[in-house]
C-alpha cells in the first residue's frame, strides 16, 4: 500500500508538526551552511596551494638546484630536471591527500555535529511550540467545560492584543449569542407553557361540569374525548415545563438514592404495566446514592422505565438493574434499526410501531438526557438483538 506523506503528515498533531518544522529548517540550513564552506575551505586550500614557494637546497654533490613554484611549473633551471618533476609530483600528491583527509575529517564532524544539534534544536522546538500552544490548550479546555448548563463562562484571554487575543474574543461574542438564543429559547418554553396551562385547565373545569351526567345518547362518548385531548395536551404542557427545567440543571443538590427512587417509580408504573401486559423486573439490591436534584433524577429513572413499558409488546418484559456506577433499563419490543437510536434523545421524534400504552409525545427520552446531563451523567442506548432497547445511564 502506497503511502501518503502529506496524509501522514496531516494526522500528526499540531505541535509534533511544528517542532518537525523547526528540525528541518535548521537541517536545510545547516547541509546549506556546511556545503558552502566545504566548497570555499577546497578552492581556498587549492589556491594556497597553488601559490606555494617550496625550496630545495643542493646536495653535496651539487646535483640538484633550487626551484620556486610547485604549481604548476619549476622556475629556473636546474641540472637535474627529472628529479626536481619526481619531487614536484610527490608533494602534489602529499598535499592532494591532506586536503582530501582535511576535507573528509571536517565534512564528518561537522555532520555529527549538525545532527546532535538538529536533535536539540527539535527538542527545543517541542519546548517552544508548547509554550506557543499554551493559551491555545488553556483555551480548548475551557471550552469542553463550556456547555449548554454553563454559558456564562467565558474564556476571558488576557495578554497582548495578538491573534490567539482575537480568536479568543470572538469566541466569547460566539458564547454571548448562543446563551441569549439559550436562555431566550428557555423562556419561551416555560411562559408558553405556563400560559397554556391556566386555558387548559378551565376546558377541562367546563367539561367536567358543563357535560356532567347525566348526558343525551351519544354525548358522553363526545366528552370523553374531549376530556383525553384536554389530558394528553396537559401531559405535553408538563413535559415541556419539565425539559425546560432540566435545561437549566438542578438549583440545588443531595444525596439521592437511586435504589430507592426506583422501587417507588416501579411500584407506580406497575399498574399501566399490568394493563399493558408488561413485566417489570426490578433489580435494586445494589445501593446507588449520587448528588442531584431528586425531584428531576426521579423524572429521569420514571422516563426511561416509562419509555420501556411504552414501547413494548404484550408480554414482554422491562429489566432495571442498578450497579455501583449507574442504571440499565432493558425492555423487549420491535427492533430499532442502530442508525435510527440518535433520533431517540431529540425532542418530539417516535418511531413507527404499535405501543402497548398511549401514542406519547416523544419527549421522554430527550427530557432523560437533559435531565442526566445536568447531573454529568451519560445515558445511552442500544439495540438489543431479539429487538427493543438496552438504556444505560452512567454517573461520573
């Protein structure tokens, strides 16, 4: 398999990249820098040579003369020519071999010495490029703690007017709008969902007493259906105060016992489970405490076993086991295809499917996963392979 350099290179971090970068730079410049004087040290050393006045003395005898310039030709005549051009090719030949020697001597160390301190360089480079990258890091984490419960944490950057100063800012303008659509959103639901309450309940008020028994024929089967649209509109109105409210988080927080909120929330779910043909097998032995708000942790564990029971088949069967970190709700029911779980937890979408007990609005589940993040909590869910779902919620 052939491999892509820029490919690899891309799935490098950041920082490795950069001190990579700095490594070889110094390297491009440091083989640039060592040829240049490889090249100026060898015409250099030729041309002193070259310019060499090398004298010999006579002998004894008289039989050798003296001669100037080894390079390129001997000055003067002498009268021993041959042995002068012996000598003059014997010293060309001594100082071709110590240039060569020098040369080869310099372009090794020198070498070694690029490399080690292309290695320090990099490691400095490392060094650099994480005190660079710092305010980047701190601005990253400050950012995984910003979430939809803590939008009025800001970066708050502080130094120089630079770059990282200006991506900071304008990621703390990028915070301010979203908490004003957060917070205007929120307000929304909760006054809409307050103002419908009071109509709501004066329709239900003027059935009850303007339809009362006894009826004409026919009218009561008329009021009995105004008074389940009257319900079920009661019921979503309550879920959307509920989600609004698990939006903000818990206002204060103790010690919770999950064991004992799903004993109570199972015992009350037991009579639509009943009707629905449903078993619910509570295994609570185990004692869960976590801190939250048991007002919205009760909502929760009631939403995912609610939710079970709801999306069920008669005869099945719903189980709730605790363990020391959470809690898993497991029902049977029609297979739900994996790529369809995610719309699960978004407000207001079902799937198709018969459902033992009531149509239900498709709230459940989003209001679930608000409610646990509030808390930090994770709740997750799979298909089961003979069909239904495998909730999981999970405490820090």
């Amino acid at each position: 398999m052939r491999l892509n350099p820029r490919a690899v290179l891309g799935g490098l971090p950041f920082r490795v990249r950069l001190a990579a970068a700095f490594c070889a730079l110094f390297l491009f410049a440091g083989i640039v820098l060592l040829a240049f004087v490889v090249l100026l040290a060898r015409y250099g050393t030729t041309q002193q040579v070259q310019g060499m006045q090398v004298t010999y003395e006579d002998a004894p005898n008289n039989s050798a003369t003296p001669f100037e310039s080894a390079y390129p030709a001997l000055s003067g005549r002498t009268s021993a020519a041959t042995h002068d051009v012996a000598m003059v090719q014997k010293i060309d030949q001594t100082v071709q071999a110590v240039q060569d020697t020098a040369l080869r001597q310099m372009i090794l160390w020198s070498a070694v010495g690029l490399l080690i301190t292309a290695l320090l360089v990099g490691l400095l480079g490392w060094w650099l490029a994480g005190r660079a990258l710092r305010p980047v890091a701190s601005m990253t984490e400050a950012a995984r703690r910003i979430s939809e419960q803590n939008l009025h944490q800001r970066l708050a950057l502080t130094g120089p007017d630079d770059e990282l100063h200006r991506l900071a800012d304008t990621f703390d303008t990028m915070l301010d709008r979203l908490e004003k659509a957060f917070e205007s959103q929120r307000r929304f639901v909760a006054n809409a969902s307050h103002e419908l309450k009071t109509p709501l309940a004066v329709q239900r008020t003027s059935l009850q007493v303007g339809l009362a028994d006894p009826l004409p024929h026919g009218l009561a089967d008329v009021r009995d259906d105004l008074l389940a649209a009257n319900r079920e509109a009661e019921q979503l109105i309550n879920a959307l105060l509920l989600l609004a409210r698990s939006h903000r988080g818990p206002e204060q927080t103790e010690r919770v016992d999950l064991a004992t909120t799903a004993r109570l929330v199972t015992a009350e779910l037991g009579g639509r489970a009943a009707e629905s043909g449903v078993r619910i097998d509570l295994g609570a032995d185990i004692p869960l405490v976590v801190d939250g708000d048991p007002v919205l942790l009760r909502h929760l564990l009631a939403n995912l076993i609610r939710n079970a029971v709801q999306y069920n088949h008669p005869g099945g069967h719903v189980r709730v086991r605790l363990d020391a970190t959470g809690v898993t709700v497991t029902n049977t029911g029609p297979h739900v295809p994996a790529e369809r779980v995610p719309d699960l937890f978004e407000p207001f979408r079902r799937l198709d499917g018969d459902r033992t007990a009531g149509t239900g609005h498709g709230l459940g589940l989003s209001i679930a996963a608000s409610i646990a993040e509030a808390h930090d909590a994770t709740l997750t869910a799979r298909p089961c392979p003979e069909g239904g779902l495998a909730l999981s919620l999970r405490f820090p």
